[in-house]
C-alpha cells in the first residue's frame, strides 16, 4: 500500500526545497496504453483497474544544496507528467514522461536519466483566489495552459493517497534504472476546480489525449523536501544464480 508519510529518512540529500502551490491533474488511461510507453523493468501501477498519468504544476523554492543556510536559494515554476508504476521487486514509484522547468540548475538531473526541459514557465495566483499555470518549451512545443479554483481541505482517503504520494522516482541511463528517493512530510491537500486547461504534453510523450474525466488536487505545498542520490536499481536475481 501507498503510504502518505515518507518511507524512508533521506539522511544525506542532494537537494533542498519546497514544492509550493501544486496542483494535481489525474487521468485515467487504459493500462496497456502506459505499459507501451514504458522502458523494460517497469509495470504501471493500476488504481481501480486503470492507470493514471497526472500533470503536476508547481513552485519550485528555495532550492539549495546542504549546507549553510546562508547558501543561494532559486525560485522557479515547474511541471511535471508523470505516471506511477512498480519496480520488478513491487516497489512502487514515479516515472517521468516528461519535466519542464524555467531554470538551467536542474539540468543536471539529466545525467541521472530525468527528462528535464528547459522552457518559459509562469505562475500567477488572482485575487478571486485562481491560479494560472502556463508554460512551452523551449522551440514552442509543447505548451500547457491551466486554470484552476482550490476548494476546501479534504481529508485524504486511498485514492487521494495513492494518486499523490510516492518516495521514490525512476529514471533510466546508459540502459539501466535509477531510483531517487525523496522525503517530505505528508501532503496537505483541498479539492480543486479546473476553469480552462489546454495543454499538449501528453502527446508529445507519445500518448494518445486523455479522454477520462480528470481528479483534481491542490496542495498550497510542503516545505520540507529532500531529495537524496540517485542508485542504480537492482536487477532480480535469477534462479539458480548463485
């Protein structure tokens, strides 16, 4: 089961930051579909027979290494699609179709296999207590377009849980998997209404659009993230090897 609290401690992180102001965008999509576009070692990760692909806006702040707190901290949007799927030991975990981001620093995370993006992100919160994400990448293509309206703070059942948690993310490099493990603390999450969403991510992952009646999120954020280094995921062992 998909636990709301971290699984693990990230002793020694890599990076600091908060995730702030993020909404939650979920589609049901049939499982064969998320499985063709997956890389060998991987499942999708089925919640009421269906998998879900999500597209997540956020801020990204005070990111920093450890450190002294008097090291230079970045504010930046960013947007992620994701997918949840299981590792061939059943471990659960997050793979990105895609990462757009509006700052270089996170390049970096390419050499661990993350599918960054460099674009022209935007963030903008309206007083009737809206917020607007927009963002395409670099070269016009892809862009995305949301608008949506939080509401109140629920109570998170299973699926809330299950469609917004996880501890860990996989990449691949050089033709092996990678998991990066993260913790923060749980997540605080409201309702939320989609006014306008328009967006062209899922097809340039090379899926088809979605056309199930989206789940929608909103977190005004945690503030405690960290995210640890990357490991090379271990390959099953077979029988008979000794």
């Amino acid at each position: 089961m998909v636990s709301s609290s971290a699984e693990h401690r990230v002793t020694f992180p890599l990076l600091k930051a908060q995730w702030l102001c993020q909404t939650f965008v979920h589609w049901p999509y049939e499982p064969a579909v998320v499985q063709s576009a997956l890389p060998p070692g991987l499942s999708a990760d089925l919640y009421d027979d269906a998998a879900w692909v999500s597209f997540t806006p956020f801020l990204m702040s005070h990111v920093r290494p450890p450190g002294p707190s008097a090291a230079p901290r970045a504010t930046f949007p960013e947007t992620n699609l994701r997918t949840y799927v299981r590792l061939e030991d059943g471990t659960d975990a997050l793979w990105f179709f895609s990462l757009e981001v509006s700052s270089a620093l996170m390049l970096t995370a390419r050499l661990a296999g993350a599918p960054y993006h460099l674009g022209d992100l935007s963030l903008r919160t309206r007083g009737d207590g809206s917020i607007t994400y927009t963002g395409v990448r670099r070269g016009g293509t892809p862009s995305y377009h949301l608008t949506v309206r939080p509401g109140p703070a629920l109570v998170p059942d299973g699926r809330d849980i299950w469609l917004t948690s996880r501890w860990r993310a996989v990449t691949r490099r050089a033709g092996r998997l990678w998991q990066t493990p993260v913790e923060h603390e749980p997540w605080p999450l409201s309702t939320a209404r989609e006014d306008g969403l328009e967006q062209s991510l899922t097809q340039a992952a090379g899926l088809p659009p979605p056309d199930g009646t989206p789940v929608l999120h909103f977190s005004p954020g945690v503030r405690r993230v960290r995210l640890g280094a990357p490991r090379p995921v271990a390959r099953p062992r077979l029988h008979g090897s000794s």
